[in-house]
C-alpha cells in the first residue's frame, strides 16, 4: 500500500508541476500599445500583441492575448498541437479594483484528462514595498492534494532574483518541504540565464538540473511585462528585447539538451513581424507569425 500511495504522489506532483511550469521556448517576448479590450484580430503593424500563429508542419498553434479596458494582460489562450501533441491552455487572469493580480485560473488538456477542470493559483503581494511576493496553488482528487507555494526573492535594485518553491502534500502530511529553486540572472534588462536546483541531499549542496541561457536582439520583444510576468509564473516575458538563441542544458538528463535559434523579421515599430524557429536535435522549425493592435 505504501508503494501504491508513493506511486500516486509521484504522479499528481508530475501532472501539478507540468501544469505550473510552462517554459515558452519561442518567446513571444511588451504589453505596450494603447487602448483596452482584446481581441483576435490585428496585423503585423502595432504594438500590443494579441495574437502568435506557430505553424509546424501540419500542425498548427495560435495564441491570443486579452487585455482590460486600461490595457492590462486578462487572459492568455493557446489551441492546437505541436509534434502532435494537443498543446492546448488558458490563463484567466483576475485583478482587483487597483489592478493588481490576485489569482489566475488555468485550464488545459492535461488537467481535463485528470478529471480535473481547473487549477488555481493564489497571488501575493504587498504594499510597502509595492511588490507581488508570492504564488500559492492547490489541485486535488480523491481526497488527496499537493500545495504548491512559490516565493519571490528581489534583489536590491527590486528585480526578482530567485524563486524558492515549497510542496505539501496531504498524504504524507509532513507539511511544506522546498522542492525547487529558480535563479535569475541579467544583463541590462533581459534575463540572459534561468537556472533550476532542487535541493542537495541531507542538507548537501543543491543539484543543478536545467540551465537556460538568452541570447538576444536588440530591437522591441513582442510581449514585455514588468514583475507581473513572475506573479503569473511567465518569468522570462520581463525580457524587454527578442531571444535569438536559446540553450537547454540538463547535467542530470544530457538527453533533454536542446538548442533554439530564432530569425526575426520586425514591423515598422521594431517588434516581431514573423520568425523562424529551429529547435535541434531534430532540426523541428516552427513559422511564427506576430499580430498587433
């Protein structure tokens, strides 16, 4: 039985992280613009991005982008299938009457098939310092669950420097253990290197397990957010210009490694007009096209 039920965890704390822990390989990189609502139209002129087309063989994915009357990031939906996978996802996010981000809903494939409809997360913040300090989400099933708390670190210029998450779940019950680590690190005002430990045995040095190392252009990023990219767990969107290349690097599974290199054409704004992205091993390109309000 305590087998069965280790088992069990492994598998919720699996499909809860994978839910959580999007990484957008391409990037679509500033809110900017001007004006409200939302919508799927657009061109490639603008710049407030409301919709991505990835097109990847036969497959296809679109992204679309709804902002509030004051111009404000309200929710983030994305249909279709990459390599044949159905990829899709949304994001509704809530705010108060100030603005400010107090939760986010997010509901996708990999939760449907799980019998669940949603996963909330919780955000955290404080008003002196006017910062978001934390994101808390729980999913449950059968009578079980796994609480996911993650903590903002800012250093001393208020940019997030690193993220400390800690899990609890129910059926152990011996409450909140850190699990992952998340370190940020800059050059100017893009964040050129992410790097994931989780804690080192019995108090030992944590294990490094992914490193993503930017590099970028020096024109406008499609979709620019300020610490409200952490709040809703988007870090790498605080980036204010576009991701030529991408570095995967995994010590602990060598297999994983991948690289990412992205060719851009601009709009008249400087932002992303389209892009070509080839991700290798296994030279998979994907045709971005960017549309703007």
């Amino acid at each position: 039985m305590i087998k069965k039920n280790l088992i069990f965890i492994c598998i919720l704390s699996f499909i809860f992280v994978s839910c959580q822990k999007e990484i957008d390989w391409q990037q679509p990189g500033g809110s900017g613009g001007t004006g409200g609502g939302g919508g799927t139209g657009g061109g490639t002129t603008g710049t407030r991005l409301v919709k991505t087309v990835g097109k990847e063989g036969t497959d296809s994915v679109v992204t679309v982008y709804k902002y509030d009357a004051n111009n404000r990031l309200i929710n983030i939906k994305i249909t279709g299938k990459s390599q044949g996978i159905d990829v899709g996802n949304e994001e509704r996010i809530y705010r108060n009457s100030a603005g400010i981000i107090i939760s986010k809903t997010q509901i996708n494939s990999q939760l449907s098939a799980s019998g669940l409809d949603s996963a909330v997360t919780k955000i955290y913040s404080s008003a002196s310092p006017a910062r978001y300090t934390a994101r808390v989400s729980t999913i449950s099933f059968f009578g079980f669950g796994v609480t996911d708390s993650t903590v903002l670190i800012y250093d001393g210029s208020g940019r997030v420097s690193e993220e400390l998450t800690y899990q609890n779940t129910s059926l152990i019950g011996t409450g909140y253990t850190l699990s992952m680590k998340i370190k940020y690190t800059y050059t100017g005002n893009n964040i050129t290197k992410t790097s994931t430990y989780t804690p080192g045995v019995g108090g030992g040095p944590d294990d490094l397990q992914t490193s993503i190392t930017y590099t970028f252009d020096a024109k406008t990023a499609a979709l620019t957010l300020d610490n409200e990219a952490f709040a809703i767990g988007h870090g790498d969107w605080i980036s204010e210009n576009n991701p030529t290349k991408i570095d995967i690097n995994s010590p602990t599974t060598p297999a994983a490694n991948r690289t990412v290199n992205n060719t851009y054409t601009y709009n008249s704004n400087n932002r992303p007009a389209t892009a070509v992205s080839t991700m290798n091993p296994g030279a998979v390109v994907t045709n971005l096209t960017y549309y703007y309000q």
